[in-house]
C-alpha cells in the first residue's frame, strides 16, 4: 500500500466533501436525523467555506490516500487559547476503517500542534459515536468537558470535549 498524507489544495475540495457525507451518511444517521446531517454537511464543507480556511494561517486541512486514492482527511486550527490546539475534522472512507488511517492522521496533527508549540490537543466527538470516542481513547484522549452547542437550524450538537495532553507521549487508552 502507497500511503500518502498530503496538504488539502483547492482542486481536491469537491473529493473531501464527497467523502465527508459518505462518512457521516454511515456513520451519524442513526446518532443524528438526516435533516442535521444535510444541514452540518453543508456548514462544514461548503467549497467557499473551505477554500477560504485554505487560506487561513491558522488553519490546516491534510488529506490521505492509498494508492492514489482518497481515504480520509482532517484539520486543525489553533484555538486563541495558548498552547492549544484543535483537531476539528477526522473523517475515514468507512470501507478504510481500522487500518490505521485515522492514527497516521492524529500523528499528523500532533506533529502540526508541536511545531506550533501547542501543549494540548482537543477534540468535540458526538456523545453517540461511541466508535471514535474509543479510537480517540486509544490515541490518549480523554473526556474533559459534556457540551450541547445550539448550531442553528433547531439543531444542537450534544458533544464531549476530549482532550490529550502533548507533554508527555500517549501511553494507551485513556480513562474519563
């Protein structure tokens, strides 16, 4: 297997959100109704949207492939708080899952938070999506916070906020 991690330039855009409603349709709609699904989709991975993120310094979106083909993506961003950084999007091809991708693409993110002297990693996981919230505990994640974010359109976002501390190398699954 070729596998490449590359940063996400403006032609690849229409393939990630392509695969971002792959992944949510599998994943989310028995967490959230399809209504928020079209409704989040089209918040998040609207090509205006993220090509304008592309262009933010404080932004980074990376994708993977497997032999020339896309397999997942991510992005993180600094949060304004120091040292702190946020990894806002993983999403994997569900026919890719447990491969390994998603680690490959937490590594990337913290070597990005690192080189921006950020201490701590953080993450928002639907409460429901008990899948990613044990493949974040196994890379050193912990629950920190419970949050329900009003987004809009009658919809909220019922999250726990995880984080990982960068300080000292992730040792295995974490407990709340």
């Amino acid at each position: 297997m070729d596998i490449v991690i590359s940063p996400l330039a403006a032609a690849d855009v229409e393939a990630v959100a392509a695969l971002a409603r792959r992944v949510w349709q599998h994943t989310y709609l028995g967490i959230i109704s399809q209504e928020q699904i079209d409704y989040m989709l089209d918040q998040r991975y609207r090509a205006q949207r993220v090509n304008d993120e592309l262009g933010m310094a404080t932004v980074w979106w990376d994708q993977l492939t497997v032999d020339g083909q896309l397999a997942g993506f991510v992005s993180c961003l600094l949060t304004g708080t120091p040292g702190e950084m946020k990894l806002d999007k993983l999403y994997v091809d569900p026919q890719r899952q447990r491969l390994g991708i998603g680690r490959r693409l937490v590594e990337r993110v913290v070597a990005r938070a690192l080189e921006n002297a950020c201490e701590t990693l953080i993450l928002a996981v639907n409460k429901g999506n008990s899948n990613a919230i044990a493949a974040y505990r196994k890379q050193g994640f912990s629950i920190r916070d419970s949050v329900s974010v009003d987004i809009g359109g009658g919809f909220v976002m019922d999250d726990f906020i995880m984080a990982r501390s960068l300080l000292a190398p992730a040792t295995g699954p974490q407990q709340p």
